[in-house]
C-alpha cells in the first residue's frame, strides 16, 4: 500500500480507499467484542496517516483535525468511518436478534449460561463472561442511555 500513496493517489482517491479498505477490515472483530480505546485509536491513526501521505521518513502535517475529517459529507467531513460508533451499532445489531430470536439456539446458551432471565439481562453477571457478552451489555447499556 505505501506505493499507492503519495504522488499516485489524490485525496479522494486515498479516502476511498480509507473507506472501502481500512475502515472494513476490522468489522468482523467490531461485530463480536468491543474494541478498547487504544486499539480504536491506533486503527484511526493508521487511517489519518495514509490520508495525510504519512511515512515512517517524511512526516507530513495533518490539514484537519481526524474528528473533522470523519464527520459526514453533509456536515463537511469526509465521510469516513467512525469505528466507536460503528462497534456500537455492530453489537446493538445482536440486541435486536436476542430480542426476535427466541427459537435460536444461541439465545438459549445465553440465556442458560448468564442466567439472563433473572431478572433480565441487565442483571446477569457480565464480570466473569466472555468478551462477546460483555461487548453485548456494554451495547445494552448504550441503547439503555438512547445513543443516537
């Protein structure tokens, strides 16, 4: 990919390729466990050194702030992915399914290993679980607060 960049790519060329490449690769994770902080910052830091024409030898400014750049196009941004976000919605995706997948056999292995319905599932012990479901009551959590 460093040969893409530079000379070769214009700036709407590396933030298709930012949206199309970088910000998919880390989706499959995003849908199971919650990313940390630092994992979400170092992904968006890659990002806004292949935007900006950022190398290891020639250090290059930044033109904007990477809040700014991955604001919507409506607003002014770029576009880009904001990965917090997009784990956000990625789990929540799972609460909607626990809440119509009442036949399913993952439900039923939730609800037996967290004991879940007692009383709900706000209730269970997330402390000593997988990270799958405390990324899940994290997203509970959020949609609890009515996260837009």
């Amino acid at each position: 990919m460093a040969g893409w960049r530079g000379k070769l790519l214009s700036y709407a060329a590396r933030v298709e390729l930012i949206k199309s490449c970088l910000a998919s690769i880390p989706v499959y994770l995003m849908s199971f466990i919650k990313l940390p902080k630092w994992a979400i910052e170092i992904l968006n830091s890659h990002m806004a050194h292949c935007l900006w024409n950022n190398t290891e030898n020639q250090h290059k400014y930044h033109l904007a702030h990477w809040k700014l750049v991955r604001m919507r196009k409506e607003y002014g941004g770029f576009g880009i992915l904001d990965l917090r976000d997009l784990n956000i919605c990625l789990l929540g995706s799972w609460l909607k399914r626990y809440q119509v997948d009442n036949d399913k056999i993952w439900k039923q292995v939730v609800d037996h290993k967290y004991k879940t319905s007692q009383p709900n599932v706000f209730c269970s012990n997330a402390q000593v679980s997988s990270h799958f479901f405390k990324g899940f009551i994290w997203a509970a959590q959020v949609a609890k607060m009515g996260y837009r």
